[in-house]
C-alpha cells in the first residue's frame, strides 16, 4: 500500500481530528492540506495545524474551498452560491514529501445535494485513517465507517481513537470492524507542539503511517 498520501476522516463531529494530523504530519515530515474548510469565524483547521504540529511539518496548502458558515459543506456552499466541483479537489504536489489530508468531518458529509465526501477520497486511491473518539457511541459510528470503506473496496490503515481509554470499546471495534487499532491520543490538557509530539511519540508507532 503507498502511504505517501493519507487521509484523515473523522466518526463523528468533534473527534480530535485535527490534533491528530498535526501530530502525524509532524511526526511523518509531511505537508498538510485540508481540502475544504466550513467556518471562518475560529481558527481554521489549517491554522491549528501549523500551531501544533511542531518544526516537522512540510508546507501547509490552501483550502480548495473555505466557507463562512460553521456547517455542512453542501449547506455552507449553498449559503455562498458556491458549487464544490469534485474536480478541483485533487491533492497538491508536495515536492516528494508525504501528505496528510483532513476531510471535512466523516466519510459520509455531502459536499453538494449529489456529491459525497467519501465519492471523492475514493476517486484519489490512498488508504484511510479513522480518528475515533472513545466515547459512548464509538463502537456504532466507526464500525458503519469502516464498513462505507470496505464497500467501496478501500484501504484502511487502521483506527486512531482519541479521549480517556475505553479497552472494551477500542477492542469491540478492532475485532468486530476486522482492523488494526493503531493506538489512543488521550486528551492533552496543555496543546503544545512539544505535547502533541510527546504524546504521539509515546502512543503509537510511527511505522504503521509508512
């Protein structure tokens, strides 16, 4: 499976998502590129991003789209008068360097009445990386998105759960969803880049991304 290019998706809203490919693009030296943002008036994903990842990160990329309203692409589009064109989400070139993408959300968030995310990360053909939480809910969400994948024939590299350990949970979804758990970010109190990359460092291993 080629790495060079992986994809962050989220289960569900609010996930840790973010703070995650921060610390993976650190770790990894890659360059970061969230293809579209929904809401302007906090810092963009991108911008938490540089804050985080530390002086491994490679080049930030500029949104494909970036909409005001804090929604759903499709809906926040809509608002603008902005039709999301599937054709223009296509991956920059990163000079060598690998590249971490994070969607907007989870698999299935519409970015137009007819278009899915997932429609688009699938016509790219890298592997997946699923950022669950560990919270109650978890075991339902990830395994319909690792199902989404797996109908779509799509690669996985595995779950990375994120918040206070649940073993029973994190286990249920390894051995039901038939995937590798590849490790838990707990909630970091203090969000530095040398606390993100310590934390990352100690809770997974960095050959798994590669």
């Amino acid at each position: 499976m080629d790495r060079s290019h992986i994809v962050i998706a989220g289960t569900d809203t609010g996930v840790g998502k973010t703070v995650f490919a921060a610390a993976l693009a650190g770790a990894l030296g890659a360059d970061y590129w969230k293809p579209v943002q929904s809401g302007l008036q906090e810092a963009t994903d991108s911008e938490r991003v540089s804050a985080l990842a530390g002086p491994g990160l490679g080049r930030i990329h500029p949104e494909a789209y970036r909409l005001a309203l804090p929604a759903s692409p499709h809906h926040a589009a809509a608002v603008e008068g902005v039709t999301i064109d599937a054709l223009s989400l296509c991956p920059p070139h990163t000079e060598g360097r690998p590249l971490v993408i994070e969607l907007a959300g989870g698999l299935l968030v519409p970015l137009t009445s007819t278009l899915l995310q997932l429609d688009v990360v699938r016509g790219w053909g890298h592997p997946v990386v699923l950022v669950a939480r560990t919270a109650l809910g978890t075991i339902n969400h990830t395994l319909l998105a690792v199902e989404a994948l797996r109908a779509r024939q799509m690669e996985i590299i595995g779950v990375a759960f994120v918040g206070e350990e649940v073993s029973s949970s994190e286990d249920a979804i390894a051995a039901l969803g038939s995937v590798k758990r590849l490790g838990r970010l707990p909630r970091i109190e203090s969000l530095t880049p040398q606390a993100v990359r310590t934390s990352f460092a100690a809770h997974f291993e960095l050959e798994d991304f590669r």
